[in-house]
C-alpha cells in the first residue's frame, strides 16, 4: 500500500501518498492555524493555538468533512446510489454525511441512536435534526443509543431494505472493528498541520482533540508519526472511560498504520486518552464544559460545543491548569467543529445565564 516520504528540509518526511485510496473532495483545507492569545493569557502557561477544523466548509463544517472525503469516495467506486450511517440525535457525522451524499448526487438515509436520556425539545427538534430535515434525509429511529454494535447491526437491515427496492447503498458503520478509512483524512490533516507548524516557525507540543470513534485521533496519532513528528496527542473522552478509549484508539491507529503499509507505527505508549472532563456520559453537559464555551466565545469570539468541542477545550484548560504543559509549549486545540448542536442545549446560556459584557469577566 502507497506510503512515501519526500524529506522536507529539516530531514522530516513530508508527504504521504493518499493517492491510492478513492477520494472526492469535500472540505475546504487547508483550515486555517491561528493563535488563541487572549485564552493562553488568561490561563498562564504554555501557548494555545487552534486548527480551524470547524472551518471544513461542508454544511457549516467539522471534522467530518475529512473524513467523508474517504467513505464517499469509496461509495463512488462501488457505484453506490444511497449512503446510510448512524449517529446521535444530534450527530454531526449523520448531518454532514447528509450534506455530502447530496452534494454528489446521491440518496440519504440516517439511523438515529437515542443515546442521551432527559433532553428537552430544543435537542430533538434543532440543531442538527432540523439540519437532516433540510437535506432531505430518511430517518431510522434506533432506541438502544448505547449498543454499538447492534446499531451497526441495523444499518444492514436497512441496507438491506434499500438493496429490495432496487437501490445500491454504502453503509458508514461507527463501529471499532471497521476499516477506518475515514481517518486517512486526519492523516492528511497531520501533514497539513506540520507544513503549517513549519511556515509559521513552531514545534507542536501536543495536539487536544476529542476522542469519540477515534477515526480522527487515530488518523493524527498515525499520520504524525508517519510524519516523523514527536508531536503528541491527547484525546479527550466525549464517550466511553478511558481504559475503554485507549484500548479503541490503539486499534485504530494501528489499522490505519497498516492502510498506509507501515505496521508497527503507533505504540501502546503513543496514546494518551484524558476521561476526567465526560461528566456523566456522552451528550451530558458539565459546568466545565459550560466554563470552556464561554471562555473561547468570550476571549477568542469562538464557538464550540456542548458534546464534542466544549469538553474537549474543557480538558485542555484542565491540563493547563493542571501544569501538564511546559511554559514555553505551543499546544493546539483541534476544533472539530459541531456548532449546531448548541442549539440542542439553550438552556445553558439561557436568561439570566449571560455575562456581563466584559471580556474574561468571571464566567458563571
Ligand atoms: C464535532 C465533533 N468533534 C469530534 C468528534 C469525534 O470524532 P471521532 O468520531 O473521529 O472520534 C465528532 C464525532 O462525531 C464530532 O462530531
């Protein structure tokens, strides 16, 4: 399988051929590397840099736009007519699939998991489900949120159902045991992350993200030390304990160092998963998260979200706080994207819930 280095001038590998895989094009990249100045004051401590991700373009962007770039490329190659996928309620993969499989033409059909329990009306109704609406998706309620395989079970049959009415489907399964072609999109994510690093004059310390599927932390884990880059990652849990993290992330990862024909790539030592900031489990808000969407928003006129982003900046300012970061570091942010489902959550800035009107003023 196609893997190649072209020896940058400081002796790294800079390029890793992609080129055999099926591809389309979907996202806008690259996404901008900017500076979070006012934030990195705030907290004292190593430097705070953000990688736009929300910026992929793609119905109002997010990781996820790397990453179809792959899967539908894959549709394409296989003739498929109709893409089928699963996710939450308020799923950015499922809108984003959504958006993709209409841009190239092709039908729709999500699997809804009920996976968050005690959700008003805004989450069931805004946000990303009104977002499926507007593309025209078919829906599949799937009650059991929590049982992943059998939500990769379902989609089969609904696949199934699609195949009998004479249509040629392409299931997105989230499951860990799939090949996670997917992630080969933060592989070339990490590459376009170090030529930035490299033009802009820094060394990256530590990349944060959220780990959920793990495509995107395992596609960056791998493609960074395809790359050479001692640079690492910290995956913050958005939803299941970190032994259980781990252990998905580094099979992941290990997948994807063999699609790019280098086994033996990630260690168990590379993966560094951080649970402390999922509260009471996937889609459940906590004050730190609240905390940290109000601090980019207030401080860098940036949004992030309640499930993915706004944990995952939680555990950042976590680690800072924490002094997990040398002084002098330059630690990035990736931002993944999933603004919509904020609007899932009004309650957590409702009346009363604003601020002052100062910058960093205490954050209630
Ligand atoms: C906004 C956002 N960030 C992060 C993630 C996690 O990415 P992954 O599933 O690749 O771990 C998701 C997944 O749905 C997401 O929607």
């Amino acid at each position: 399988m196609a893997f190649a280095g072209a020896a940058a001038p400081n002796g790294r590998n800079e390029t890793v051929l992609l080129a055999d895989f099926p591809r389309v094009r979907l996202a806008h990249v690259p996404t901008p590397l900017e500076a979070m100045p006012n934030l990195s004051r705030q907290l004292g401590g190593p430097a705070l840099l953000v990688k736009r991700d929300d910026c992929t373009g793609l119905a109002l962007g997010g990781n996820k736009a790397r990453q179809l770039e792959f899967y539908l490329g894959e549709a394409i190659a296989q003739g498929a007519d109709t893409v089928i996928t699963t996710g939450a309620v308020q799923s950015n993969h499922s809108r984003m699939t959504a958006a993709a499989a209409r841009k190239l033409g092709l039908g729709c059909e999500i699997q809804i998991e009920d996976r968050v329990a005690e959700r008003g009306l805004a989450y069931r109704a805004s946000g990303n489900m009104l977002l499926y609406r507007v593309f025209g998706a078919r829906l599949h309620p799937f009650a059991e949120g929590e049982n992943e395989r059998g939500a990769d079970a379902n989609l089969e049959l609904i696949a199934g159902r699609v195949r009998a009415a004479g249509g040629r489907p392409y299931v997105i399964p989230l499951g860990p045991e799939h090949p996670p072609i997917g992630a080969l999109g933060y592989v070339d994510c990490a590459q376009e992350l170090l030529k930035q690093a490299r033009e802009t004059g820094i060394e990256i310390d530590t990349v944060v993200v959220a780990s959920g599927s793990a495509s995107t932390h395992s596609g960056l884990l791998a493609g960074l030390r395809a790359l050479e880059s001692p640079a690492r990652v910290c995956g913050i849990c958005i939803r299941r304990r970190g032994n259980a993290q781990a252990e998905r992330v580094l099979m992941r990862a290990r997948m994807v160092a063999d699609l790019l024909g280098r086994p033996g790539l990630v260690r168990a030592d590379d993966v560094w998963v951080e649970d402390g900031f999922l509260g009471p489990g996937y889609g459940q808000p906590t004050a730190e998260m609240r905390e940290a969407t109000a601090l980019a928003a207030r401080l860098e006129g940036l949004l992030v979200d309640p499930v993915y982003t706004g944990k995952a900046l939680a555990g950042l300012i976590g680690l800072v706080r924490r002094g997990a970061f040398t002084a002098g570091a330059n630690v990035v942010f990736l931002h993944t994207g999933g603004t919509p489902a904020l609007f899932g959550y009004p309650e957590l800035f409702a009346e009363g819930g604003e601020g002052t009107g100062s910058p960093g003023a205490a954050i209630a």
